[in-house]
C-alpha cells in the first residue's frame, strides 16, 4: 500500500524591504518606513546564484509595503517585478506575496510568477478595532478584492487564514466561505494556509500561542467548508511536536509550505530540516514529497515562457 503523501515547496525567500506601513500589532517582520535599505538586484543576483546547487525551486518575494500613494510606491513595484524576473532568468520559479496590488500591478506581476498569493487573515471587521487598528491594508474588503482579481486573471493562488488574534470559530467559518465563494466563481485558489498566531520577540500584542486542539479544529472546519480541489497547508516550524503534527494531518492539512533556511514571518520558529521532517512523517506513515509553487491542473493557465518553465521542472522533479 503507498503512503499517503504530503508535500512541499523547496523554497527561499528574498525580501525587497521589510519596512511597511501597516503597524498589525502581532507582527515579527516589519520596520517603520525609510528605516531599511531595499534590497539590491546585485545583492539577489548573489544570492540565488549561491542557491543554484542546493535543489530550491521556488523564490517566494515577501516584502512589507509601500503606502499606494506614496511617491516610492512605483519604485518599489519594480524592484519587485524586477527580482522575479530575475529568479526566473536564473532557472527559478516566483511566487509574490506583497499584500493588496492593483489590479494593473497583479496583471503585470502574472507575467512573471508562476504563483501568487495574500492572506485574507480574517474577514470579521472586528480586528481593524484591535490588532488591525493601526493597518489599512488589512481591511477585509480589500483582500477579498485582491482574491477576485486573482481570479479575474486567472493566476493561481494561495491564501489563508490567520487563527488566535482575537477573533472567534464563527469568523472562522464566515473567512472560510468567502474564500470557497470566490474559488467557486472562479476556479484559482489552489491552497489554504492556516497559520496559528506563534508569539514572537518583536511583536506588542501580548497574545498568547494558538493551541493545536484549536488548530486541528480549524482544520477539520476548513476540509469541511472548502471545495476538496483546495489544499489545506500548515506550516511545520509552528506545529513543532511530532504528535501535534500527526494530528493536523490526520485531520486534513495536506501541504507544509515553502520550506527554507528562514520563515521571514515568524523568525524565532526555525523551519525544520527537510531529512528530520520526512522522518517524522515517515513514522506516521505520511510520505514527504516536494512540489512547485503551481499546481499541475493550473499549468495551462500560464503563457508559453513561463509553462516552459514550469514543465521542464516538472520532468526535473519526478527524479526527486
């Protein structure tokens, strides 16, 4: 009998700024405006070049962000688009995560990702009363705007819900099914995160860690409100006993991410190493396989340099 398979995406993550000018009182990744240097193509060409040898696929770009109105802000969008067309020109595959764009900046980012993707967070409006209060682009309209644009122009993508901010199992629910509503319409959202708030260092919201009994519920609401299509990820460096683990999977989550030698958001939960996770599956029962940051049933969505890409991955990747 085969294993049940699990899978993730060999990963590394290059961050064109981490200022941003949201202030969500649970975050470990931001600084204030104008106090970080951006990241420089010279200093990613050296990075992903170093990167070649060691079997990563995957450039997820996760940068905090530019007011839309501030002046910098179409700078700032072309070092973006300027670092995912070097991944690709490097043999890589991009993934942007860069909180709510345009629909002009989405439409000229799918030229150059494989993938995208945005946390719808929560949809309740009662976060923007506390932990959202000082983050504008957390508003919920905006986000599910983002996802329908996603849609709109046919780009694979990912979402996800964050869990233990304050809010309650209903929202839960209510977050769920906007997403399921949008998938429906139009077919895009290829996985669900749910990602338990972990407390770090840098964060002023005093909140307490999200429990795995609330987090295996969660799991089990969203294989239940989701069309099966979706996939449910987890991230493993916040799931960090082998029993809890066991659990989430057994109760649905099926992918753990982009797995990299940092997770940018929670910086004090290392990722695991790749050999120790497949053991700590393997025991269980569970078969640990990587992925790209697309999945097969979106490669015909892609246009021809970039489908060349990915199919030539593809062949690479059943070697694995």
């Amino acid at each position: 009998m085969t294993a049940p398979v699990i899978t993730y995406s060999p990963a590394y993550t290059l961050v064109p700024t981490y200022e941003c000018f949201n202030r969500c009182s649970y975050c470990n990744f931001r600084v204030n405006p104008g106090e970080d240097a951006w990241m420089t193509l010279a200093e990613a060409d050296a990075t992903l070049r170093s990167l070649r040898p060691h079997g990563v696929i995957e450039i997820l770009i996760l940068s905090g962000e530019v007011h839309p109105n501030s002046p910098r802000r179409a700078t700032w969008f072309q070092r973006i688009y300027d670092l995912c067309a070097l991944a690709l020109r490097l043999g890589f595959l991009p993934h942007t995560n860069a909180g709510p764009l345009s629909h002009d900046e989405m439409a000229q980012l799918k030229s150059v990702n494989v993938s995208m993707g945005l946390m719808l967070e929560q949809v309740t409006p009662t976060l923007q009363e506390t932990v959202h209060r000082h983050a504008p682009s957390k508003a919920p309209a905006l986000r599910v705007q983002q996802l329908a644009w996603a849609g709109e122009l046919h780009i694979p993508f990912t979402t996800g819900l964050l869990l233990g901010l304050g809010e309650c199992e209903a929202d839960w629910a209510e977050t769920l099914r906007a997403i399921a509503h949008l998938h429906q319409r139009y077919g895009h959202i290829q996985e669900v995160i749910l990602q338990p708030h972990s407390p770090g260092h840098q964060q002023a919201w005093p909140g307490e860690q999200l429990s795995t009994d609330q987090l295996v519920r969660a799991i089990a609401l969203a294989r239940q409100v989701l069309p099966p299509d979706i996939t449910l990820q987890i991230p493993p460096n916040l799931v960090s006993q082998p029993k809890d683990l066991w659990r989430c999977l057994s109760a649905g989550a099926r992918d753990l991410g982009g797995i990299g030698p940092k997770d940018e958001v929670n910086p004090d939960y290392p990722h695991p190493h790749n050999a120790a996770l497949a053991d700590t599956l393997n025991q269980a029962g569970w078969h640990l396989q990587p992925r790209l940051p697309i999945y097969p049933h979106y490669d015909d969505w892609l246009d021809a340099p970039l489908g060349d890409r990915v199919a030539a991955w593809r062949q690479t990747i059943q070697n694995i």
